[in-house]
C-alpha cells in the first residue's frame, strides 16, 4: 500500500493520539498492577484504582479507532467499486467519503450538545464529570471527521486506478 507523506494536521493527529495511547497504558497497566500486589499481599487495595483505568479506557479506545482510521486499517469492502470505470469508481470514493465526515460530524455536533447534561454525572470516588468521558469521545469523532475530509481530496487528487494487480489491496483511505 502506498502511504503519501503525511500533512501537518495528520502529523498532529497522529502524535496527539499516539501520547494518549502511550499514555492511558501505561498508567492503566501501572494502577492495575499496583492495586492487584497490594491486594494480594496487604489484603486491600486503593479505592480508586478501578476507577481510573474506567475515566481512562475510553480515551485509550479512541486513540487506537482514530490511529487505524489515519493509517487506513479499518475493514473496507471495496470489490463493488473495483468494477467501476475509474472516473465513477472517484467519484464514489469522494462522495463515500464526505458521507463519512458528515456523519462524524453529526456525531461530534450530538455528542457536544450531551456535555453540559453529563456534566452533572461523576465518578463515585475521583468525582470526576461525564463530561470528560465524552469530551474524548468529541474529539476522536472530529478527529475521524477531519482524517475523512483529507482522504475525500487525497481521493479527488489522485490519479485513477485501471486495475489492481493480482494480490494488491487499494485502501479506500488513499
């Protein structure tokens, strides 16, 4: 698969998730590790040890969905448009596309108007709000949206593809 030199937006994306992911592992893996010596040998662990790695899963699970997005490893079902004329089979793909960037952003838009209510919600022992949960979930979701964006032009711009080569697999976010 031929991956084109990434742009400044995704090099952020991609840096911004691959931090949060290193990040939400390690200190899951450390908290959950901590808290299963000290009760297996103390006999009681830290209250909030289970809470934490919960408030922190989700911003793991985003970061990895929006890293396989960027890098185009989600499952496609592409022979439908690999008998198309290259020209149909572009305009397919763009349209497919912007189709998905509107629907992240309809998700990004309905999740942003959630906040203010789960705000109000907090973890029963960090006190932390609903709203911080969420708020990852916003922001892979825009995320998503932008990556969508940029694969609709990487699309428009690139040259039509006649035919794949026996064993080649084209990536639709190409």
């Amino acid at each position: 698969m031929n991956i084109p030199e990434r742009n400044p937006l995704e090099r952020t994306i991609v840096v911004l998730c691959s931090f949060v992911l290193w990040v939400t592992t390690s200190v899951i893996f450390v908290i959950l590790t901590a808290n299963t010596i000290l009760r297996y040998t103390g006999g009681r662990g830290l209250q909030w040890a289970n809470e934490l790695p919960e408030l922190l899963f989700p911003w793991l699970v985003m970061a990895g969905v929006v890293l396989a997005a960027e890098r185009g490893a989600h499952i496609a079902t592409v022979f439908l448009i690999e008998v198309l004329p290259p020209q149909a089979r572009r305009i397919v793909v763009v349209t497919g596309w912007f189709v998905t960037a509107g629907l992240y952003a309809v998700l990004s838009t309905a999740t942003y108007n959630l906040l203010e209510i789960v705000h109000d919600e907090k973890s029963p022992i960090l006190h932390v709000p609903g709203s911080v949960t969420y708020g990852c979930v916003m922001g892979g979701m825009v995320m998503l949206a932008l990556l969508a964006l940029q694969a609709a032009w990487r699309a428009w711009r690139a040259e039509p593809v006649s035919a794949l080569s026996e064993g080649e697999v084209q990536s639709p976010h190409w």
